[in-house]
C-alpha cells in the first residue's frame, strides 16, 4: 500500500496528569490529534505536498483513522524541569524536490532555543541534499539569508511545545506535522 501525501499541517500540545501515559494522551488532545491511530515515519516533507493551518489540515481527517505523522515528544515527573518538543521544516523551492521535517527533544531550553535549533536542524539536512556547503559553526541568520541568497530554501519554518514540570504530575509535551491527505 501506498501512500502519497499531498498535504500536512503542524500542530503542537501539552498536558498533565499523576500517569505518565494519560498526562501524554492529553498532550495529543490539546494538540487536535488524540482521536486518530498515529503512525510516526521518518522526516521527509514530500514533493508537492502543500503546508495547511491546523484547522484545514485536522478538518480532512475522520476520528479513528490511521493518520501518518512526525512527532516530537518529551515529558517529565520533575519539579520545575522545563521540556520541549519542537519539529523544524525546510521546504525546497522547487515543489518536485523533498524537503525535511527535524524532530528535536530536549531538557532545560527555552522555546526560542529550541525553535532555531529544530528549524536550523530541517535546513541543514535540506542544503546538504543541495549541495550547498555550510559552516555549521555559523549562528543561523547567516546560514539562512546565505541559503535565500543560493535560491534554493523557499521556506523554512518550526512548530515548539514547551512546558515546565510540575510536582508529583507528569508533564508532556508533543509536536507533530500531520498528513492529512
């Protein structure tokens, strides 16, 4: 069977309980995406598919289906532990072409952190495929606007969950870019 994506949306949530697995099912909840049989793939943005707002996106899927996803995901039962997960996308200019989708999990870092990192990450592999040589040692503005410059990213973008752990809760946090037809 296959499966050609053709769109995708971003969607992102949190949630809290005593058990760890429950305090993960509200974190899908609040994300939009708990009502659906969730198939995690590899971080490839497929040629010609288009990018959509989460309510268009989620609005062509039917509760229980099996929906393709990448998704980040992070929690923690410590107190005052900050979480993230964040997903980075790096859409090439010519629609023919893949791009890539980063999963990024990690402990104490900020949302702006996090973010640039996951979307610093997506680019990355999408110059690599390019072949555009990169100073990965450079902050990345200067990656970015070199890359506009080579004409070749057309859009980049990143989707963050971030969340501080609360005591005797678990806390999770996930992120996920959605197929969604």
């Amino acid at each position: 069977m296959h499966f050609r994506p053709t769109m995708m949306c971003l969607t992102r949530g949190m949630g809290r309980h005593c058990e760890r697995l429950t305090s993960f099912e509200l974190a899908l909840r609040n994300a939009g995406i708990a009502s659906y049989n969730l198939v995690s793939v590899s971080s490839i943005f497929p040629p010609n598919c288009k990018l959509l707002p989460k309510s268009r996106g989620l609005g062509k899927l039917h509760h229980g289906e099996i929906v393709y996803c990448v998704l980040a995901r992070s929690d923690t039962n410590e107190n005052n532990r900050l979480i993230a997960a964040a997903l980075g996308v790096a859409i090439p200019k010519d629609p023919n072409r893949f791009g890539y989708l980063s999963e990024h999990h990690s402990y104490g870092e900020n949302s702006k952190q996090v973010s640039e990192y996951a979307e610093d990450l997506a680019a990355s592999m999408l110059a690599s495929t390019l072949g555009i040589e990169i100073d990965l040692d450079k902050a990345w503005d200067e990656r970015k606007e070199q890359w506009r410059i080579a004409g070749h990213i057309v859009r980049t973008t990143n989707i963050t969950q971030t969340a501080t752990g609360k005591k005797n809760l678990w806390t999770s946090v996930v992120a996920a870019a959605v197929f969604c037809g």
